[in-house]
C-alpha cells in the first residue's frame, strides 16, 4: 500500500488573528504596552483555553504587554500582565484581541 504525500499534515499554519477583530496579542510589537479588550475561544475546545486565560488574569480591560520574542517571532512570547509574566505559544496570544494603550 503507498501513501500519499500530505505536506500539510506536517506543519500547523501559524496561528492568526481571530476573524473580525484588530489587533492580537502575537502581533502587538514588544514593549509597547495594551489593554485587552476581549479573549477569544480557541475552535475545538468548547471555551477551557479562554478559561485559563482569564484564570491566569488576562481579563478586558487589564495591561498587557509583550517583552520578549524568541526565535525571530516564531516561538514562544513572554508576556507581562498586571505584575505576572508569563511564556505564551502562539496560539493562546492570538485569541487575546488588544488595544495599545
């Protein structure tokens, strides 16, 4: 039996921004400072991803900044919210939607 080829299998795309908002937190340059106005659900995961966000403190109307990317902004982010900091994928950076302050 031969098995087709299938590139996308290998590779997830890079996360985006959530349809039909501005700015996610994966996009917002380091050092500058935000606010979060709204955390997106994560598709397939019937809302526990935005739920430890908020646990965590990434909640509207908090601070938000990003101090550090790795791997030439293809890795992880460290973020600063309120007086935590915190290493973030991709993913849960882009369902946080910011506004720079």
């Amino acid at each position: 039996m031969t098995v087709a080829h299938a590139p996308h299998l290998g590779r997830m795309p890079a996360p985006s921004a959530h349809p039909d908002t501005g700015l996610t937190l994966d996009q917002l340059p380091v050092r500058t400072v935000a606010t979060i106005r709204e955390v997106h659900c994560a598709r397939h995961d019937g809302g526990a991803l935005k739920r430890r966000l908020m646990e965590l403190g990434f909640v509207p109307g908090e601070r938000v900044q990003v101090l550090r990317r790795v791997f030439a902004g293809r890795g992880p982010l460290a973020v600063r919210v309120g007086t935590s900091t915190f290493a973030m994928r991709r993913l849960e950076s882009s369902l946080i939607e910011v506004v720079p302050a």
